[in-house]
C-alpha cells in the first residue's frame, strides 16, 4: 500500500468497516495529541526487585514439568531476554521430588544474568519443608535455578477446589514469616482471587522484596480445579469460585495502606497482575499504583508461547503501545 493513489481507494473501500461505536470510547486516559512528537526514544526501563527492567511487563508463573511446558518456559524466556523483562517460574514442586523435569526449568541460561528471575513454590510444600525442618532444599532449588529468589503461592480456594489438593495446616501468614526469617528473598502471590486489605496490610508489612496481586478478572484456579473435577456429587459447590479482589480494588488499597503505613511498608514492589485484559488498562493500573510496580500476565503470553514469533510480536505490540501511551494519554 506504498502508492498514494492505491492507498486512497483503499480507504474508500474501507469505510464501512472501520466505524467505532461511542460506546467503544476508552474511558480510562485523557488523550492529548500535541505535547508529544512520536516516541521513537521513550525509554520504559526501571528498576524492579533490585534489577533492571527494560519495560515494566511481568511474565507471571506458569509452567514446568509437563508435556509443551519446556517448549513454552523456553519461548518466554527467549522474548524476556530480548526485551529486558522480569519472569517467574510456575511452581518448581517437580524439582523437589526429581530432576527429572530440570530442563524445563533451567532459563537463567537464555535469561542471562541481568534480569529478576524467581522460582515458584506454594504454601503446602513449604508447610510440608518447613515441618521436616528442610527448608534449606528451597535455598538449594534457588541456587541450582539461579534464581533471584522464590515467589510463594497462596492459594487455600485452590487447593480446596484440586481433586487431590493440599489442606494446609497453619495460616499461610506463619509459613510465609518463617522463609522470611530464614532470609530467603520472598514475593508472595494468590492464583486468581487477589486478597483483601487485612491480607495485603499484613503482607506489606513485611520485609518481602514484592507482592504479586494475582488478581480476581482472569484466570481463576479454583474454576480450573473445579472443572478437572470429575465427581457428580460434589461437595465443592461453586459458589467461594466468586470471591475475591479485582486488581483495581487491591491497587486502591495498596494506596491506601502505603501513606496509612509510611515507613512502615516494607514491601515496596508490585507485581499488578490477573485479569491483565489489555496493556492500557495495565498500564492504567500501573500510572495509578503508589507503589513501584510491573505488571503481569501469565494467559495472555500463554496464548502466544507455544510460537516464538507470535509472542515476539505480542510483546512487542505491547511496549510499542506503553511508549504511545506515556507520548499522548494522561491518567483521568
Ligand atoms: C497455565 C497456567 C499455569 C499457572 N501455574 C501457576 C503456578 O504454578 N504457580 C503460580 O503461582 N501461579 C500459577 N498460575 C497463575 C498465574 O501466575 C496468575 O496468577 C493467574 O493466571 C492470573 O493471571 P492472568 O489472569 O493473567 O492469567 C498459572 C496460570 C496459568 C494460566
């Protein structure tokens, strides 16, 4: 379409269908096209849990240890590498039992060093290490992974949903305080429901190195337990599928908590993540967190990992569309 008079005819082609309903009008941002030439230069790098980052998107905990996970785990790793983003592992539970599935794992190899890297390991198998004081296995699953530390799953809606899932026998603020204690760089998540202010104001208060929000809007554990579950009479009725906190409610109470707590708040990165449905409303999020903060997607890459160029084109779309964003939208 380089000729002018070919790309004329093609607009009055496409006319019709390039009609946009007011309703369709996004809400979110003020759009102001004159302060701002086009963003070639826009630099988006920062600063994320004492790394790095060349733009402040997550690649949250998915995979390992099963059929395409090396595949997909070395996809993501390849395009994080390439753009200069931050990554989790999914939960690294395999590791503890075998090598068998360590390839899957093994990214810091194509991540390189520069760049925040976390395993993965929910709050049953810590439960578990922590009572047969091992829990000097997750600082060896660290080092071995090289990781920069271990992301901690919370997810007690989960487990209850999973046919063969774990019951856990304190709270997950004990379990948590004790691999804090043993001075082990500590992010703590949810897997879908997010968690409300007592669970957040507790959990900021901590010397943890990030909160992951892993929100309520997307991808939801205890539906995906619910429908592996094959039982006709089940106990697990959906309704405790619906609670929970959107990662707007969580970052409106981050706010809150931040100037409530002050010095107080010791947890000072975030991981804005789940239900992620586009990068403007990420980036939204992101403009009106207090805290510093990435945000996180684990379907929407998942959508994209299993062929390298589709997710180097996903990622991409989505920083070319920050860079526009920082250039010509103001938060409303
Ligand atoms: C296929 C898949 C596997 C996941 N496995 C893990 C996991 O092992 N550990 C974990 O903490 N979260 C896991 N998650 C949850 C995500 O990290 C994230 O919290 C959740 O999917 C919400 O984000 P989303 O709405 O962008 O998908 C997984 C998500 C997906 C889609």
């Amino acid at each position: 379409m380089g000729n002018l008079s070919d790309r004329k005819y093609a607009h009055i082609q496409l006319a019709n269908d390039a009609q946009i309903e007011k309703d369709n009008l996004n809400q979110l941002f003020d759009y102001e096209p004159i302060f701002s030439a086009h963003p070639e230069s826009i630099d988006l790098s920062k600063e994320f849990l004492g790394k790095r980052v060349s733009a402040p998107l997550w690649i949250s905990s998915m995979t390992g240890g099963t059929g395409e996970a090396r595949i997909i785990n070395q996809n993501l790793a390849k395009v994080a590498a390439e753009f200069g983003l931050g990554m989790a592992l999914g939960s690294c539970r395999p590791l503890l039992e075998s090598d068998r599935d360590f390839e899957d794992f093994n990214l810091r190899p194509i991540l390189g060093k520069d760049l925040p890297f976390w395993a993965n390991l929910g709050i049953a198998q810590l439960e578990e290490l922590i009572e047969a004081n091992e829990l000097n296995r997750v600082r060896e699953l660290i080092t071995k992974l090289d990781a920069d530390g271990l992301i901690i799953h919370v997810n007690p809606l989960q487990e209850w949903f999973q046919p063969e899932g774990d019951t856990y026998k304190k709270p997950a603020l004990e379990t948590i305080e004790t691999v804090v204690v043993a001075q082990i760089p500590v992010v703590v998540k949810e897997v879908g429901q997010g968690m409300g202010p007592r669970s957040i104001k507790k959990l900021l208060e901590l010397p943890l190195k990030g909160l992951e929000l892993a929100s309520f809007g997307g991808t939801n554990f205890s539906k995906l337990e619910k429908l592996r579950e094959n039982s006709k009479y089940s106990s697990k009725l959906h309704d405790l599928m619906f609670v929970g906190h959107t990662a707007l409610e969580m970052v409106d109470q981050i706010n809150l908590l931040q100037s409530e707590l002050g010095d107080n708040c010791l947890c000072r990165d975030i991981i804005i993540s789940g239900g992620i449905s586009d990068t403007l409303y990420g980036h939204w999020l992101s403009e009106k967190c207090a805290l510093n903060n990435v945000v996180g997607r684990a379907k929407g890459y998942l959508d994209h990992a299993t062929d390298l160029e589709e997710l180097r084109a996903f990622v991409s779309g989505q920083i070319e569309t920050l860079k526009m964003a920082k250039a010509f939208l103001k938060l409303r």
